[in-house]
C-alpha cells in the first residue's frame, strides 16, 4: 500500500476568479471532505499531484499525507483523491476533491482487475478473449488496499469464463461487486454471413400478335364473287 505527501494552502476565497487566479499561478483549488468537518477550501500543484498519482501503482487508492503549513488540524491528515477534474483540451487537473480517510475504519474502493497468461482456447482453438470487467469493488481498511487483482486466464479453453467470485480475496477484504458478473471468457469467433445476392430472372417478352391487314376493295370484290358463285 502506497503512501506519500502533498503540500496543500487553505484558502477562504472560493469562486470562479478565485480559480482563475489560482490557475494562473500554478495552482488549483480543492475541496477537503470527511473527518466529521464542514468541507474545507484548499488549494495545490498540480503537477505535483500528478507526480503523487502517477508515481505510485495504487493511482487513486494512494493514501496521501497533507502538509498542510500554519494549519495544525489538517497537518498530516491522511487522504484519498476521491474526483478530479480535467481540462477538456489539454487534459491537466484544474480540480481535485479530497476525502479524509480513517485509518481504523474500512472504506469501499475499486481495485482494478489485469489478465495474465495466453488461454490454450485463443492459442489452439482460434477462440476470442472478452475482457468484460475491468475493475471490482471491495472494502477492506484502507492500509490493506489491494494495488491490483491479477487473474491467471491460462487454462481457459473455448466457452470457459471466469467470475467475480472466482477471484482469491487477501484476508480482511469483503468483496461488493456482484460475483456473477463475468470477468473473462473465450468465445468462438463471430463468421461473417455471406450476403445473398438475388438474381432477377430475365423476364419474357410477350411476342406481339399480327395484326390483320387491312383488305383492299379489290380483295373484297373477290371474296364477295366467290360467295355469290357458292350459291
């Protein structure tokens, strides 16, 4: 379980020129939650927050000691960083929320999930890994955070899954997550139909029918001499 120490200043002045200014400097506000206080105005670098983060393997979950100069009840409180906002185009913090955390007292954290090992159903059946869940929650006191759950997939075979509640708990941690969710499985890969394409039959042309010539009045003199010597 990571630890380590930020340098925080109370401020009274709250708003959004506050921050502005605040900015400008090289700082961001924050706001301190918990211990059983009303929240509490502060302000911190940045970068020196991230360095805290990104330092240790806990990212979130790290318990943070302020140092807090001219102010003794927040000297040395232990705190986790609970939200932080971020600048949309540049991606820099420009807000933080604290929470005091009570060493003695369990707390609910998301403790992130990583697979290892290659599953003989992706190696020797073509199968598909689905990594369906990323992180589980769990309580436990806050020194016994866990940094990570590592979840060994090696002798998945094609259909097989894991669960939640298939993963081994350190003693003194309580699992809150669902354990039916799926954590990881091998399914077979999705074959792509086909499409069928329909072939319009040639349709059949009607043949025209003849149409009868008109008769000349020399053919009708005929056909009438030939009725008249019939009688």
């Amino acid at each position: 379980m990571a630890e380590t120490h930020l340098e925080v200043q109370a401020r009274e002045k709250t708003g959004k020129g506050v921050a502005r200014k605040l900015r400008v400097a090289g700082q961001i506000p924050a706001v301190l939650y918990g211990g059983g206080r009303p929240a509490f105005s502060l302000s911190l670098n940045p970068l020196q927050l991230h360095k805290v983060l990104h330092g240790s393997e806990m990212g979130m979950n790290t318990l943070i000691d302020l140092k807090v100069s001219g102010h003794d009840e927040l000297d040395g409180k232990t705190v986790m960083v609970r939200d932080l906002q971020r600048d949309p185009v540049k991606g820099t913090f420009i807000h933080a929320d604290l929470y005091e955390v009570d060493l003695s007292q369990k707390i609910e954290v998301q403790v992130p999930l990583h697979l290892a090992g290659k599953s003989k159903g992706v190696e020797f059946a073509g199968g598909i890994l689905d990594h369906a869940l990323r992180e589980i929650e769990v309580r436990c006191l806050p020194r016994a955070i866990p940094d990570e759950f590592v979840v060994d997939v090696t002798e998945l075979d094609l259909g097989d899954s894991l669960h939640v509640r298939d993963i081994a708990l350190p003693a003194g941690v309580e699992l809150i997550s669902d354990g039916d969710l799926s954590l990881v499985s091998v399914v077979a890969p999705v074959k792509e139909e086909e499409p069928v394409v329909e072939v319009a039959e040639p349709s059949r042309a009607r043949t025209p029918r003849a149409m009868p010539l008109p008769r000349t009045r020399a053919a009708t003199r005929r056909r009438a001499a030939t009725s008249a010597a019939a009688l």
